[in-house]
C-alpha cells in the first residue's frame, strides 16, 4: 500500500481547511485588527496573534473527520463532511444552521440510499424465485 498520495490528499485537504477558516476569520475581523495596530498599540499584535491561533485550532478540528473520511478513500463525502465542519467552527448562527440542515440532509440522503438498496435486492430476490 502506498502512504505518499495518502499524505498528499491530507496535505491537501489540510489547506483548503486552512485557507477557509483562514479567509473566514480574518475577513470578518480584520478591521477591529487593523484598527490598533494602527495607533501603535500591541494589542492589535496580540489580537492577531490570537487569531491565527484560533484558526489553527478550528483548521485542525474541522478536518478531523473529513481526514478520517478521506483515509478510507470517501473523498467526495470527506470534502462535503469539510465543508459542514467549517460552517459549524464559524460560530455565527447562520452557519450553524446551514450546517444543520446540511447535515439533515446527508443523513437523510445516507437513509434513502440504504432504503434503495435494500429494496433493490428485495426486488432482484423475488424476481430470481
């Protein structure tokens, strides 16, 4: 088994997670940052630097399970399972709630498929007899 393209597919999805929560966080609070470092003050350094803190840490717990996900070859569901993780790490209320419904769906979808397959096999059971 080849570890390399593993390493780089979480590489990769290490980024995008990076890049988003990145984005997110910086553009929503980047004037309230900018604003004292402007005058002078460290206390626009020390916001920032809390900042990239905490983008850090989100980055690292919103591609925890997409990691997972990708580990055992569910790309497609483990960028999808990113992107829920990244709306629910953005702590605004509407995120959240997309996130929710979001997740309300693939569950409901995951329930339909296995629905669909055990009716599917149902029917090619009875068909055979």
């Amino acid at each position: 088994m080849k570890v390399w393209p593993k390493i780089k597919n979480l590489a990769l999805m290490l980024l995008v997670s990076l890049v988003l929560n990145a984005l997110a966080r910086l553009y929503l609070r980047l004037t309230f940052i900018l604003t004292p470092i402007d005058t002078g003050t460290s206390l626009g350094r020390n916001m920032l630097l809390h900042q990239m803190q905490e983008i850090l840490g989100i980055t690292l717990a919103s591609a925890l399970i997409p990691a997972l996900l990708l580990l055992f070859n569910y790309r497609l569901t483990a960028y999808g399972a990113l992107i829920i993780g990244f709306l629910f790490c953005l702590q605004l209320p509407q995120a959240v709630a997309l996130g929710q419904l979001l997740t309300l769906f693939w569950i409901l979808m995951v329930i339909i498929w296995l629905a669909w397959n055990k009716l599917r096999g149902l029917y090619h059971y009875y068909r055979a007899k």
